[in-house]
C-alpha cells in the first residue's frame, strides 16, 4: 500500500512553460486535493474532487487546472508557469469530507 | 472567515523538556481541529484531532484539548524527543466544507 504518491519531487521550469504534476492513491478514497505551500505559511488549498469526473475550485485556483478521470489520479496542469507559482505542491486524499486528509511527500517546484 | 493562528517559531528545547505550542482559531459553528505534523523531506502526517467541545485528542505521548471558550488548541507533550524535532501544523475544518484551513506551522527543534 503505496499511499499517496506524487511526482516529480523536484522541477524547476522557465516562465511561460507548462506542465503536469502527477498524483495517485491507492486507497480507494473518493475525495482529493491539492495544496500548495508557500515559505512560512501554511497550506493553501488550490483544486479538490469529490470523486472521479467532479471537481471544484479551492481559495487559489488563478493559474491551475485539474481533471480526474479515475478515483486513482488527480493530476494538476500548470499551464502558463509564472515566478509567483513556485511553491510546493503537495496533494491528499480521503475518505469522506471530514475525515482524515493523508498527504504525499510533495513537488517543490521552481519558476525561474 | 475562518482562521488559524500558532505561535512563530522555532520553538528550541532540549530532550526531555515539556512542549506546549499555542494555537487559536476563528470559524462560526462548531469546527473539528487537528494538528498535523511534518517530518523533514516528508508530506503532513496526522498527530490528533478533535471534533467536539471539551474533547481531548492525544497520540505519540502528544496531547491536545478543545476549549471553546479560548477557541484554542494548544498542543502539549510532556517530555520531548530529539525525534520529534519537525514542524507541527494546525487545523480547522467545518462540516460540509470540502477543505482543511492550516495555520502557518511552527518549527519545533529538539537537541539531545
């Protein structure tokens, strides 16, 4: 049992490039989310999916899209990479709203 | 809306000293708090929660009471371990919101 599991762990990217972080769990769990965390403050929730096919924007979503075609993966998409978007990523799932969130071990990427 | 607020750290203590990390919160309704914790290089790992008034979370020797009369949170812990060293998160969710709001962490370093 994997856990949530998340890649790359480190990328650093130009500005105005693109690309895809990439995250699974293999609990079975029907919601995800994805946060990112900025030096010396907490976490900030950008997209989450209530299962697979549905998802919804969180309080920073500016920058970011997502898709989930399985319960598996949630992928989320930067498409026009900006200095302001370095930051690790990290993404969670679980069970139900309200019930334990499980992280994996985050993406720290960097805009140059 | 809803928010958290922990003490700044880091907090510095030698082995075997008591912890206590202060955490207060702002949310109408009756939120669930946690705390989370975060190992170097890892993502955010649970260490407790409570759901209602008065509830004492406790886990690892950690404890934690909800006192909603100082809607405060406060983690403490006996007598702390060099392998404790790490940074402590706290947490409100309210029922119904797919999302968990962090404080700003507090860094916690133990040295034998």
């Amino acid at each position: 049992n994997a856990g949530v599991t998340q890649t790359p762990k480190f990328r650093i990217l130009k500005i105005g490039q693109s690309m895809t972080l990439q995250c699974a769990q293999d609990m079975n769990h029907n919601y995800m989310y994805w946060y990112r965390q900025d030096p010396g403050m907490g976490l900030k929730l950008i997209y989450y999916s209530v299962g697979a096919g549905i998802t919804d924007k969180g309080e920073v979503p500016n920058g970011y899209n997502v898709s989930r075609s399985t319960t598996e993966d949630f992928p989320l998409r930067l498409e026009l990479a900006a200095p302001s978007q370095t930051s690790v990523y990290f993404c969670a799932s679980s069970y139900g709203q309200n019930n334990e969130q499980f992280f994996g071990p985050g993406t720290r990427l960097t805009v140059l | 809306g809803d928010s958290v607020t922990q003490m700044e750290g880091p907090v510095t203590l030698s082995e075997e000293a008591f912890l206590t990390i202060n955490c207060t919160y702002t949310a109408t309704g009756y939120p669930s708090l946690f705390w989370y914790v975060q190992y170097p290089g890892e993502g955010l790992q649970l260490l407790l929660k409570a759901t209602k008034a008065d509830d004492k979370g406790s886990n690892k020797g950690f404890e934690a009471t909800y006192r909603k009369e100082t809607t405060s949170f406060h983690l403490e812990k006996g007598s702390v371990q060099v392998s404790d060293s790490a940074v402590y998160f706290c947490a409100l969710s309210r029922t119904g919101f797919q999302k968990l709001v962090f404080g700003t962490g507090t860094r916690l370093l133990v040295s034998p």
